[in-house]
C-alpha cells in the first residue's frame, strides 16, 4: 500500500520510493529508504500535510508526495508470510518482506511506432498480440508480468509516439501514463535502424527526469547496413545505458533485463541525469520560469513532474502544460511570463519558439550521432550530412576552419580602417576645439589629453570590435561554430579535455568573463577547472586595439596575418598549458558530454547585427565606466607631481635654437627653398627638445617613477618604462593599455587622426639617457614581444573575479593571475631574443 493510506498511528516498512529522480534524491536523503519503518504522527487539521516519524526525525510530507513511497504493514504481511507460520509478525518479518516486495519492478515500454515494442513485449511475456510493420498498432496499453533473477517484472506496452507533447491522443496518453503511474524504469525502444529520429523521445525522457534504458532494438538491421555505432559511448554522454537486441528473436533481452534491474537498484554505473543544453536564450526563458514553477507553494502540486521539464513545454506552448500550470496559486502569472518569454525568443531568434526547441533536440541528437554513429555508406545523406562531409572532413576540415578564422582576422583590420579613420578624424577635430576653446590649466589637460585622448584612443577601435563580432556571431547563426568545435573535439580530447571545452574558449575571442561562466556547462569538475585556468589565453576583444595600434605602426604590410598569427599562438599556449595542467594537477577520469550539431541555416542580417551590436554595446560601456575611471587616474598620476627639476634648460635650448634661426634666416626670403628647409630643421630640433622634456617630465611623475621602479624586470623583454607601466596599468581592463600610452606620449592633434599620431610618436620615440641613447624604444622585435606578453599576461579584474566565483575559491584566480604573468615573461624573452636573431 501507499504511506499516504496510513492512519493516524499506524506504521509500516518502506519496499519503496518511486518519482522522478529529484524527488526521489530529496525523499532519500530524509531517510525514506526501503527497509526503514515510518510510523504516523498525526495529520493536520485539514488532513494535509501528515507528520511521520523515521530514524528518530519527525518529517512533514504532503499526501501526493507520501503517495509516491510503498510500504508494507503488519495485516499485508500477514497474507504474504507462508500460511504454516503461526507465530508473532515481527518487524525483520517486515522487513523481510519489505524486501521482496521491493524487488518488483515496474516497467513501462515507450518508443515510437514501428520501433518493435510490442515485438519485445511479446518476447519477454509470452503473449502473441499483432505485430506491424506500420505505426499505431498498439493503440493502448497492455499489461505483463514474468520473473527474472529474482525480481518480478511487471511490464507494460504503451502506445507508439513520436514525441511527448500533446498534439495527438496517443502523446497525451503516455505522457500522463508516465507521470501519474511513475514506472520505475522506462524502456525507450528504440529502431536502431533509424536512431536520429527514434531518439528525439528520448531527450524528452531526459527533460522528464527518469530512469531510462534504451533499447536497441532491430540491431541487425544496423550490423547488415555496415554502420559502426559505438552505443556504449552515447550512453555515457546522455546518462543512459543501451542494450543493443532484436526483438523479434528474443537476442540481447536477458542483457536488458540485467540493465533494468541495475539501472533500478542504482548499480549502473552509466545512469545520471543531465540537462540538454536549449542556448542561451532558451535556457534563460527556462531559469526564469522554473524559478516561479520552484515556489514552496507549488511543490506539492508539481511533485510528479520536473519544472525543467513543465517549462520547457510552456515555451514549447504545450497546451497540457498550460491547464496544469493554470491550477497553481501563482499560475496565470507564469502563463504570461511564459508568453512574454516566447515572444521574446521568436523576436530574438526569428523563428517560432516550437522549432527552435525542436531544433535543439535534433541537434542535440546530432551532436551525440556525429561522435558516435558511423554510417556504413548505404544510405542517402541529408543537405546538412552532405555539407558536414566536407566541412568537418578529416583533410578539409582543418584548412576550411583556419581559412575562415583567418578571414575574419583580416577583414577586422583591413575593413575597420575607413569608419576608424572617421573615428579618428571626430575625436581631433573635438580636440582641435577644446584646446582652442578652453583656458589652460589641469581641468582643461584632464579633458583633452587624459579623458578624450584616452578614451578616444580606444573608442576608435569600435569598428574593428563590431566587424570581429559581426564575423564571430555569423559563425555562430549558421551553424558553423558548433563544427569547429567539432573539428577540435578530437585535439581536446588529446589535451585530456572534450570538444564541449572549445566553445568557451571560442566564446574567449570576444570576452573571458562569459566564456569561464560558460564552463558550467561542462559536467566533469577538473575539466570545468581546466577549462577555465587555459579561457584567459584566448585572446578577448579588449586585447584588440592594442594589436591593430602596434601591428598598424611596425608591421603594417601584414598585420592581417600577423594578428592571424597571435590568435593562434593564443590557442597553442593553450593546449600546451592544458597538457601540463592535465598531466600534473587533473589526473581525474573526464565525463563523456554530447556536443549539439544545429543544422546549417542561412541567417538573417538583422539576428546577426543584432548579435553584433549587443556585443558591441557591452565594449561601449566599458568607455563610460571603467575605462574612464582607470584614464583619469592614470592622468593624475601622470600630471603630478608639477615641480619637476630637469636636468637641462629645455626652455633656453629651445630659445637658442629659435635665435639661431633668425640668424641663419635674416637675409632669406621666406618663400625661397633654403628658408623653409631651415625652418624644418628648426622645427624638428623643437620637437625633440620639447619630447626630451616631456619625457623626462613623465619619468618623474608618480606613474613613471612606478614605471621606473618595474622596468628593471621588463628591461630583458625589451620593454622600457612607459611600456611596463602602460602593461601594468592595465589590470581593470586591457584596453586600457591603448589610453595609458596616449597619455604618457601625451599625444598632439594632427590631420590625420588621434591615433596615427600616436603611431607616430611610437615610430618615433627614442632612448634619451643611458647606454642606448639614440637607439629607437620600439623596434619589430620589441613589438612583437609587446604583443605577445599583451596576449598572455594577467587577465583583468572582472576576469579574476569571474575565476573565483565559477571555481569558488581566491585559490584558482590567484593561481590564474601568478601562472599567466610568469608565462607571458617566459614567452616574450624568448620571442625577443630570437625575433632580434631573426629580425
């Protein structure tokens, strides 16, 4: 009988707990295990809820939640003992008894039409009823029983269907079958012959929350066709055991009888519950309304179902899931919540919020097929199989992903330079004005050369970000990412990680912070640790000026290239750090995981756009915020102290070179040739008199003396003060590195923009004192070992703090910040020394 059928003072022996997997792991660990006795307390005044007592705890439980564990009391044990035994019922008799009782099973088979259910079913009970090789034979459910090992298996034949939704009676049906009898284990048959179909119920069996066990049934249908299907692998990646069989013959039961008996008794070491990944969008619209569906208030009517599972059909506007929600206290709000949802996934991805699930069911489906289903070359391929054959090809595959990554790399810089150059041109002429406009003094020196030149010398750059997002959100609408990740499974796995890994470090590309929050995907605690110590090293988009800045001034006959060329070095540091983390602090076995294949669509220029500019949007923010905050304290540093003592009269060498001039000038006409080739010498002997000053002026402000303090250490990297002091400047975020140099170079107005000026001043700049005086501060090699240390030293600030959330501890984000910093010294030395070789 149920616990919920117990009076007031009546006990008995747990031989049960049935439900869904949540329920069952919350009722367990209160102590509601087979075996244990539970005595009734007493109810509530309205007889809900009733209190029991277990183990010495007295335990509050709802009727329909107590409805869902079996026990056995004294007066049933009395007609189940042996009818010689006379004696007292004793509580081991219970128990013993309990016991039998608990090893019945409960077995529904589901699967969809023509899949041979009913074949199976005839095979295990001994029954002949009709078998078609058409759907909808079974049109309702039969029941059996028969004995195996022990345990008593009650099974029952419920009708073909496709899906679980509720568009045809026969998905109602089984649907609520499922959940008001809660078979302990569901028997997904499925047509081996034809599995990417057949397994679409399947992930709505997950969404479900049950104990599952496919069968493979019709194997040698599959074994005739030449294909390879390594089954044992997809059961690891969803959670769920298969057993390959042929119904028909009776092949492969008994092995599925073993699988149902541990998959029941929670001895099956491939059974767990996951969560098929929607994107996301989808998974917010789910979070948000499974919040609501989780209200204490709520719980006892939705016992029977996982909210998971109830949201995704209200997104999936499943009219059965609207009447049940409809019931709850709170229903109409979550009814219009869901409707607000749905609109906003149809208006954000441009189709109805019914295929999008859909399509992410099947690319689920194709995401596990496509590692583990090889076909034997008989059959016809699909449009998107086709195009898959030569995208994700063994010998094109790589080329195509390279050619495309590179692509995108070159037209960010080589398209971004017309709107930059516009950029450029806004923020001189905005300076041009202030300068003339405005009185001298800090105030005026804070706005033109701290917040706008180091500001405007990274808002600049926001072509080249939108033009890196428009490409990265393309790949991503059609489809494309999810192959690259593909591509790469088979290197992660050699670096000890799973192509599910790839997608947060593509993600890096445009910004570390969502790309380790993305690891919460990934099921393996070390791989998700892994994942998250190598994300700093892709290379983000806030690294971006500072790579088109510097390839733009040394290397820009092959900057397309070039910034190819870090991206993947980014990559391969990588793998390599992964190798040696994998090798030293991961040792641990990975979790298999599935990696979705949506297929390939042609997307809409507004949903790419919009993609881009939402991102885009974020970049902009950072000018505002923190940005701005980190310029202006650079510029105070920078601008103080004022009460310099130089150890030159800059001001009287630049007198004496204007009176020199006049002398050399006094008898010329102005127009003549000589006069203006004196003129330009005058002018250029000014300009590096007064950028000698300037410098000097710099090195004894408070940021150039922490400069100087550090360059010591950056000294064999080829990196003077300014640069050490413009890379550690960069801590809040890395764009920041662009702002630091504007203002240390204190960068003037000229008519071809902001920050060719600053290319210039680069170009141009020159050891004034010491050994090397005379010698340029920025060479090829020194430039590359700037870029290279860019790429890899210490994330930022919302970086750490992203670490040490996701990881939960300060211990992997200090670790993160140490390792990186160590590292990039270690690659840029190298790069100095052998590009100087080189170079």
């Amino acid at each position: 009988m149920k616990l919920s059928e117990l009076s007031t003072g009546e006990s008995g022996v747990i031989t049960k707990v049935s439900g869904r997997g949540a329920f069952r792991k919350r009722i367990t660990e209160m102590g509601f295990v087979k075996g244990k006795t539970v005595n009734v307390v007493k109810n509530a005044p309205l007889l809900d809820p009733v209190e029991y007592n277990i183990m010495g705890y007295e335990v509050s439980l709802r009727r329909n939640e107590a409805a869902l564990i079996d026990v056995i009391t004294v007066e049933e044990a009395k007609h189940t003992v042996l009818d010689s035994f006379k004696g007292v019922i004793t509580e081991d008799i219970l128990r013993e008894n309990a016991n039998k009782l608990g090893k019945t099973i409960n077995v529904a088979l589901v699967g969809n039409p023509n899949a041979g259910k009913t074949s199976v079913f005839n095979f295990a009970s001994g029954s002949h009823e009709h078998v078609g090789n058409y759907s909808g034979v079974t049109v309702e459910y039969k029941e059996a029983q028969f004995k195996y090992k022990g345990y008593t298996f009650n099974i029952t034949d419920l009708p073909g269907t496709y899906s679980l939704s509720a568009y045809t009676p026969e998905e109602v049906y089984v649907r609520n079958y499922i959940v008001e009898n809660n078979p302990d284990v569901i028997v997904n048959v499925v047509d081996a012959s034809n599995l990417e179909r057949n397994l679409y119920l399947t992930t709505q069996l997950i969404d479900m929350d049950l104990k599952v066990v496919v069968d493979l049934n019709m194997y040698d249908e599959l074994e005739r066709n030449g294909d390879r299907f390594d089954y044992k692998a997809l059961g690891e990646m969803i959670g769920i055991p298969f057993v390959p069989t042929v119904g028909s013959k009776g092949r492969g039961l008994t092995q599925l009888y073993d699988t149902i008996i541990n998959v029941y008794t929670d001895h099956d070491k491939t059974s767990r519950h996951i969560h098929i990944n929607y994107g996301h969008d989808v998974e917010a619209a789910i979070c948000t309304l499974q919040q609501q569906l989780r209200l204490p208030e709520n719980r006892h009517q939705l016992v029977r179902y996982s909210t998971r599972f109830i949201a995704i059909k209200l997104l999936d506007k499943d009219r059965e899931a609207r009447k049940l929600v409809a019931t709850l206290s709170n229903g109409s709000e979550i009814i219009a919540m869901a409707d607000g949802e749905i609109k906003k996934l149809e208006k954000h991805l441009n189709d109805d919020s019914e295929t999008i699930i859909t399509d992410a069911k099947y690319a689920f489906v194709a995401g596990a097929l496509k590692e583990t289903f090889k076909e034997g070359g008989r059959r016809k391929r699909k449009s998107t199989e086709a195009i898959d054959a030569f995208m994700t090809h063994k010998f094109f595959g790589f080329p195509i992903f390279f050619f495309f990554i590179w692509l995108t790399f070159y037209a960010t810089f080589a398209l971004g330079e017309y709107p930059k150059g516009l950029l450029e041109l806004g923020i001189d002429k905005l300076m041009i004005l202030l300068n003339t406009s405005m009185a001298e003094g800090p105030f005026k020196d804070l706005l033109v050369n701290g917040i706008i030149n180091g500001v405007g010398n990274v808002i600049v750059f926001l072509p080249n970000i939108l033009i890196l997002f428009f490409f990265i959100s393309l790949l991503e609408d059609t489809g494309y990412m999810a192959r690259a990740a593909f591509i790469m499974d088979k290197l992660m796995h050699k670096i000890g990680l799973h192509g599910k890994s790839f997608i947060p470090l593509i993600m890096g590309f445009g910004c570390n912070v969502p790309a380790i929050m993305a690891t919460r995907t990934i099921e393996s605690r070390s791989n998700r640790l892994l994942t998250m110590l190598i994300s700093p090293l892709m290379s983000c988009s806030a690294r971006l000026p500072v790579y088109i800045l510097v390839l733009g001034a040394f290397f820009p006959n092959n900057a397309g290239t070039m910034l190819f060329g870090i991206y993947l070095l980014g990559i391969v540091l990588a793998i390599i750090m992964a190798l040696i983390f994998k090798k030293t602090m991961f040792r641990h076995k990975d979790v298999p995981f599935v990696m979705e294949l949506p297929p390939y669509r042609i997307p809409t220029l507004r949903a790419t756009t919009r993609h881009m500019w939402f991102k885009g949007s974020q970049y902009l923010k950072k000018m505002g915020g923190i940005i701005l905050v980190a310029v202006i304290f650079i510029w105070v540093l920078s601008y103080y102290p004022r009460d310099v003592r130089y150890t030159k009269d800059y001001e009287k060498n630049m007198v004496l070179v204007e009176q020199q001039f006049k002398q050399q000038t006094a008898l010329l006409d102005p127009n003549a040739k000589d006069y203006v080739l004196l003129a330009s010498q005058r002018d250029t002997l000014i300009r590096h008199i007064d950028a000698e000053m300037q410098s000097e002026r710099q090195k004894n402000s408070y940021l150039g003396r922490i400069g100087v303090a550090i360059e010591p250490v950056m000294r064999p990297l080829g990196f003077d003060w300014k640069m050490s002091i413009a890379l550690l400047s960069a801590l809040p975020a890395k764009e920041i590195v662009v702002s630091t140099m504007g203002v240390i170079y204190q960068v003037e107005n000229s008519d071809d923009g902001n920050t060719s000026s600053l290319i210039r001043k680069l170009q141009d700049d020159q050891y004034t004192i010491g050994p090397r005086k005379g010698e340029r501060v920025f060479s090829q090699p020194v430039a590359l070992s700037f870029l290279v240390f860019v790429l890899i030293y210490f994330p930022c600030v919302a970086v750490v703090a992203a670490l040490k959330k996701e990881s939960g501890s300060w211990r992997w984000a200090l670790f993160t910040i140490f390792y990186t910093t160590a590292l990039a010294w270690v690659v840029s030395f190298i790069v100095y020394n052998v590009a100087k070789m080189v170079l």
